[in-house]
C-alpha cells in the first residue's frame, strides 16, 4: 500500500504518522520525507504491508493539520492519454513499455494532430484519433482534442513531442495532470528550436527536461532533466539526433516517477522521492 501526504509541518508529525499506522497494524516499509522550512509544508511518501486500509484515511485526518492532502493506495496503474505530432522516438518507446507493462501505466489512447503516427500506433493495438489543427480555430481544434481525451478518463495527459501550444483554457482542464517532454535543459532555449539556439550559441552540453504544464510556456514544475555532452564537431542535425535520446530517456524516468506517486507539486516546484 502507498500513502502519500502533503500538509503543513509541526512539531511530532512523524511520530504522530508512525503511531496511526501502528494502530491499523500497518507496518512501514519505506518512509521518505521532507520538510520545506521556507513554506513550512511536509510531505511524505509511504510504503506500507499488512493490516487493512480501512479507516485510515480518516484516522489519519485527525492528526494532521487542517487542510492536509492525504491519498491512501493511488491507483497502481495509471490510465493515459499520449497526445504526438511527428515525431516518434517518445511515443514509440512509450508504446513500447506500454505493450510490455513496464510503464506503469495504461495507454488509453493516442491523439495526433498529423496522420504520420496512426501506423505505430496501429501496430500496438492502441486507437489512434487524428485531429487537424488546420482550417479550424485554435479554441475548435482544442475542444476536439479535450473531448477526446475525456472519453477515457485519463490521470494524465502526456505530450510525446506535441508541438502546439496549448491554450490556459485547455491546460485549466487537466490542472498538473499534463506533463510534457522539452528538448532543452530549461530554463535556457525555450520555445521553439532549442537545438538550433544551443548550436548557434556554442554549447558544451545539450539536455533534456519533462515538466507539467502550467499557463507559462515551458515554465511549469520540473520532474526530471538531463545533460549530454556535445562539441565544437557537433552539428545542428547531431544535436538532434543526441537530444532525442536524451528526451526519451528523461520523458521515461519522470513518467516513472509520477507514475509511482513519488512527485509532489508545490506552487512551481516538485519534491521527487527517486
């Protein structure tokens, strides 16, 4: 069983935690904490076995502070929504693990917003919907993809390199349930182009970052980031081709780490329990 709380701090809070479990006969397995002193706020991530869940919830409640964010067994595995362009080094490694079950999730359903991904998709079995973002307006293409998406009921929407921007509204509709993949190792290079900016620059090193969106374009709370090396024998084309790798990679290790419900978001920041 997982628990995970989020609340203010106070003086006996993991003696008082400890001694509620006890009391269900939940042994702890794994305890991770961490206090944020600037914001006085505690979080916690809890693996325990044995005993029943029953009550717990509410036994808990009453020993922490008012207004504490408690989730007792989150859904093991959770349902997704992979919304693509073009390119495919994400979303096929993701449908990779997906077919596999090493995910940690359950791929509902793929969007693109060009044609190009439906045959790999196809291939693993998993509904591909094609919506154009051309000849329509901006709000009309986005409620066309928000009513996809709703079909399945998803916990989280991932964008494996969507290259659109989306709008406050549609982002309001999935608050930090959007988690996105960015070829750069943000905050440097944002926007479009990162490769072209980082080669044009003179960089020594290239990343990769996976945050959640926020209204803020690419300013969201960060998961996971990465770095790779790169030099003056570097072109822009080999950028790309190091930079896609790295993105897969972090993209896979951030979805793990959601996944397992060890992030925790916190105004524009994250408390990882890797």
């Amino acid at each position: 069983m997982i628990i995970v709380i989020q609340c203010k701090d106070k003086v006996g809070l993991v003696a008082a935690i400890s001694a509620t479990l006890a009391k269900h006969l939940l042994n702890i397995v794994s305890m991770r904490e961490h206090v944020d002193h600037n914001e006085n706020v505690f979080f916690t991530r809890l693996e325990v076995e044995d005993g029943e869940d029953s009550g717990i919830e509410d036994s808990l409640r009453k020993i922490l502070p008012e207004g504490a964010y408690i989730s007792v067994n989150p859904e093991p595995v959770k349902k997704v929504v992979v919304l693509a362009t073009k390119e495919y080094h994400c979303l096929s490694d993701i449908l990779v693990r997906n077919h596999f079950n090493t995910l940690g999730a359950s791929v509902q359903c793929v969007i693109g917003n060009h044609a190009k991904l439906q045959d790999i998709c196809e291939r693993f079995d998993i509904p591909f919907y094609y919506i154009s973002h051309e000849g329509v307006s901006k709000p009309e293409f986005e409620q066309q993809v928000i009513a996809t998406i709703k079909q399945y009921t998803p916990d989280y929407v991932i964008l494996a390199k969507f290259m659109r921007i989306l709008s406050p509204e549609f982002v309001a509709e999935f608050p930090m349930k959007i988690i996105n993949i960015h070829h750069s190792f943000l905050p440097a290079f944002i926007g479009a182009n990162p490769y072209k900016q980082a080669f044009e620059r003179g960089v020594k090193l290239i990343g990769a970052t996976a945050h959640y969106v926020s209204n803020e374009l690419d300013e969201g709370p960060i998961i996971a980031q990465q770095i790779v090396p790169v030099n003056h024998s570097y072109s822009w084309t080999d950028m790309v081709k190091a930079g896609q790798e790295v993105e897969t990679a972090v993209l896979a290790k951030a979805l793990k780490l959601v996944f397992e419900d060890r992030v925790f978001v916190f105004k524009n920041k994250t408390v990882v329990f890797g």
